[in-house]
C-alpha cells in the first residue's frame, strides 16, 4: 500500500512527487507505436525515460486511512508518457475508444473506474497527476476515466495507463506505458590498464625569457600558469600586515625592490 501525507489539498503535489527525476530523451514528440492519437487531439506535453522506475495505481485513493493511500503498481522499465488534448468530444468517447484499443491488443484489465466512482474531485484529481507528466491536469479531471492494463509481449510485459477528464468542450488524456525489460549493462566502458599505471610527473614546459623577465629570478611561477599582471618597481616601501593568528600583531614594513 502506497501511503500520502495529509491534507487532502497537498494530495495531487504528494502523488506526483514519487517520481522526482529522470532522464529524458529531449525532443521525444511522437505517438507511442501501440497507440495513435485519438484524432483532432494535440500533443501537449511527452516525456520517453529509458529503463526508470515508476508508480501506477491500482486503486482508489482512500482519503479514510492516515496518510490517505492508493494500492500501488510499481514497474521497471521504459516508460512513455503522453498529454494529449482533444476539443469537442466526450471523455466517455475517448475512454471508450482507448478501451476497444486496449482490448484489442489483448490486455487485461487490472483496474479501472468511471465518474463518481473514481471519488470526489480532489481524489480523481490525484490519480490524474499520478500519471501528469508535468504533475498538474488543470482542470481536466472532470466526468473522469481511469483504466490500467498490462499484457505480455516477446520482450517483457506492457503495462498501459490512461486517466481521461474533461473541462468544458476539451478533453484531456494522460496516458502512461511501460515496457518491461531487463537492466542493459557494460554501456559505460573501462579501461582497466589505465589503473596500473604508474604516476606520471608533470610535464614542465620550458619558460620564454618574456615569461622569465616577468617572473622573480628566484620563484618561478606554477608549470602552466599565466600571467594576468604584473609590476616591477625600482625601490619601494610595503606594508605586509599580519596573521590573523600572529602572536606579533605588528605589520611587516619592508623596503626595497
């Protein structure tokens, strides 16, 4: 059981906040290939995440238990997220349309609801930015529909999520999928010689003579540094003051070049 922190209004942020970072395939604006867009619907915001964790409910949420809870379905795999807004339709168009899609396919339902018995406002509304990919549905989490299912492939399980709401004359669909697969590694490469090396001393590169006239005679500067400035002057008085720590709280007066 995934357990929220009260209040009720902190819900939908709390919900969201189970899946705090990923990375990103920056410029991923395509339909999933399982699923075209309902047609007329824009893609507002998709999001592709190699092999990532993420929560799906399973559930309601119980706003009686403290903290408020959903079942949870923890996944591992490639996940891709979609927001698509659709004008003059009905949520129960669309829902029913991406349930004959997801039928289909042949998944198998593992939860869903429809309207008041997805819960009050507030409640739909978290399960809606459970799924958000930027955590927030506006108001489109009206005449909700929430609908989850999985099915087995040749290369794992698919696991598909939609939560489709309605504001005024637009829908708003977020649909989450994820396909399992198992962890990819030797992607980061070694060069394991490179450990038995010995230390290597710096290279010291030798100085100009415009680069030794600039310098002390007797302190020459740090191999590869440069000069920003610099001053030379024929017989001066300084004033060194002292360590903040010194004994001798006396500053230095030294004259010379």
């Amino acid at each position: 059981m995934f357990r929220l922190a009260l209040p009720l209004l902190t819900l939908c942020a709390a919900l969201s906040s189970a899946l705090i970072s990923q990375p990103l395939y920056a410029g991923y604006d395509q339909d999933h290939p399982l699923f075209a867009a309902y047609p007329n619907a824009t893609l507002v915001h998709s999001q592709m995440s190699d092999y990532e964790k993420f929560t799906l409910p399973v559930s309601l949420v119980d706003s009686t238990k403290e903290p408020a809870a959903f079942t949870a379905l923890d996944l591992v795999g490639d996940v891709y997220r979609h927001q698509y807004q659709i004008p003059n339709v009905s949520s129960l168009k669309v829902f029913e349309n991406y349930l004959a899609a997801a039928k289909q396919l042949g998944f198998k339902p593992l939860f869903s609801c429809a309207l008041d018995a997805c819960g009050a406002d507030n409640l739909a509304a978290a399960i809606a930015t459970r799924l958000a990919i930027n955590g927030d549905v506006s108001n489109y989490y009206r005449n909700p529909y929430y609908w989850i299912g999985e099915k087995e492939s040749p290369k794992g399980k698919i696991t598909a999520a939609w939560f489709i709401g309605a504001f005024e004359d637009e829908v708003a669909v977020q649909q989450v999928i994820v396909e399992a697969e198992p962890l990819e590694t030797g992607l980061v490469k070694v060069d394991a010689a490179y450990a038995n090396q010995a230390a290597m001393p710096t290279q010291l590169q030798p100085l100009s003579a415009e680069d030794k006239a600039e310098d002390n005679a007797m302190l020459s500067r740090y191999p590869g540094a440069t000069t920003r400035n610099h001053k030379n002057v024929d017989t001066e008085t300084v004033k060194i003051p002292f360590a903040i720590n010194a004994t001798e709280k006396t500053p230095l007066q030294l004259t010379g070049d």
